[in-house]
C-alpha cells in the first residue's frame, strides 16, 4: 500500500470529505486507502458519519477520547501505507488531483515529509478566519525558506519510518500546540520537510467566542509545556515565549498581570467583534501566560 489517508474525527460531519477522497481513489484506481478513527464524538455525530463507514477501509470508534496527539499515533497500529497522509476532519478537497498528487511525489522521491498547505474558509468579522488569513496561511516560498515555523498539522503526509521514530508527543492531553511540538521536533531530527502547493479548505467556522475560548485552552496547555525541561526548549524561540521569558527575568510580570487584570474585559470584548488588530490578541495570550504561571 502506497498511502495511508488518516482522519481523526471529533464531532464533525465528515462524509463530503471522505466521499471526495474515495471518489478520486475509485476513479484513478489509486493505491491508497482511507482509515477513519472517532475520538469519541458524540453519538449524533457517530450516527451522521457511518454513512460512508463503506467507503473506508477501517472506521473505528474510541470509546474514550484520547486527544489530539495520541490519536495520530494511532493510526500507526491500523494503517498499512507506506506513507501516511493526515487530514484534519475539518478539512475540504479542492483539487481532483489531490491523492493522485501526493502518490506521484512519493513513488519519484519518497520524501520525509510532505506539507501541503490550506486555505481559509473566509467570514467576515471572523476572529478564527482573520488570525489563519495572517499569521498561518503563508505563500509556497516563504514555507519552503522556513519549513518548520509554518508547518501544520492539517494536510501533510509523513513517511511511515519516519513516524514511528518521531511520533507526536503524547504527553500532550489538552488542547493546543501538538503540531508545533511535531515539527520542532522533526526539526531536531534532521527531518526534511517538503513543502508543496496541494491546499485543503479549512473549514472550522467557530464563533469569536469559541476560538477565544481554544486560545484560552491552547495557552493552558502551553503553560504546562513550558514546565517540562525537555519540551520547553522547543518554545524557546516562539516570539510569545521570548517576551514571557524577559517579564520573568527583569520581574515586570506581576506589573504586567495587574494592568492585564484591568484591561482583560475590555480587550476580550474587542477581540469578540472580530475587527481588530491581531496585536491585541498577542497581549491578551500573554495576558492569559502570566496568569496561568502566577495561579499555579
């Protein structure tokens, strides 16, 4: 088998993605298969999503939800492919070609690696679209002059042998930063990413709220990252960490925190309308860092 397409799945509809991907496989006759694994969505979900349980190789079922990290492990176990394409299950195809792509790169080169890319469903006034469209979306050269700050987790495909020898870090439970920690450390690997101009769609649509409560979630679990010497150091050069890091040694962060703590509300009501500059989001991150460190 040439190519293993995985997709973790956690409450979102995914039959016009996997229907898509069994379409040009059936048609193109592509050696490659479709392995789905539910991280224990909720049964509404379960009952929408076995509609294309036949168009899958395998779909199984977690009766327990695992996280992020754990579940791309996974599918080491139940997969066959030589290479391994992860697609979040938010993800929309665009190009017919889209397996057929990856397959020709891989049977000429084999590579470590491979990043495809996305796009952003756009909505106006919305925070999770406005921050993909200028902070992670990047054109093709300026991922390839920096392959591991602009990787994502979204539409890659990694070599099997390479997986097993740097898997994701399963100490990460929560939300946030397991794709991060994944490339730094191909990167400390001397793994090769290649990046390629085969995009999905994104299509997370969540509300103001909803990514600022993810942001919350995401800095909570980078706040117990940092304690753990052998992953902190894969922080260290994140523009975030580097100022949080000078707070902490010159002691300006008990200053920082009370002049957060008065203009908290004000900044999250701002955020929530979606119209704002991005810097504000980079103080309230910070905000919510220091606050995490002094409460624990």
């Amino acid at each position: 088998m040439t190519l293993s397409i995985c997709i973790p799945v956690y409450n979102f509809d995914v039959r016009n993605l996997v229907k898509d991907l069994h379409r040009e496989i059936s048609d193109k006759d592509l050696d490659a298969e479709i392995i789905l694994i539910d991280d224990c969505s909720e049964k509404k979900n379960q009952q929408i999503n076995a509609e294309i349980q036949e168009k899958t190789t395998q779909y199984i079922i977690l009766e327990k939800n695992i996280g992020r990290s754990k579940i791309r492990n996974l599918f080491l176990k139940y997969s066959s492919g030589e290479s391994l394409l992860f697609l979040d299950c938010d993800a929309k195809i665009i190009s017919k070609n889209f397996v057929e792509k990856y397959i020709n790169i891989i049977e000429k080169e084999i590579p470590q690696v491979i990043f495809g890319g996305f796009k952003e469903n756009e909505i106006k006034g919305n925070l999770r679209s406005k921050y993909s469209k200028e902070r992670e979306i990047k054109p093709l050269a300026e991922r390839i002059a920096s392959p591991y700050e602009t990787f994502r987790g979204i539409n890659f495909v990694v070599r099997r042998d390479v997986f097993e020898e740097v898997p994701f870090e399963e100490s990460i439970t929560g939300y946030g930063y397991e794709d991060y920690v994944f490339a730094q450390s191909l990167k400390r690997n001397l793994t090769k990413i290649s990046h390629i101009d085969n995009p999905v769609i994104h299509l997370d649509e969540s509300s103001n709220e909803e990514f600022l409560q993810k942001v919350e979630a995401a800095i909570q679990t980078l706040s117990v990252l940092l304690k753990n010497k052998e992953i902190s150091t894969s922080f260290q050069e994140m523009k975030l960490i580097k100022v949080f890091n000078f707070l902490q040694k010159t002691k300006g962060d008990r200053f920082f925190a009370k002049i957060f703590r008065k203009q908290k509300s004000r900044i999250r009501k701002k955020l929530l309308t979606g119209k704002v500059n991005l810097r504000y989001l980079d103080f309230y991150k910070l905000g919510v860092l220091v606050e995490k460190f002094q409460n624990s």
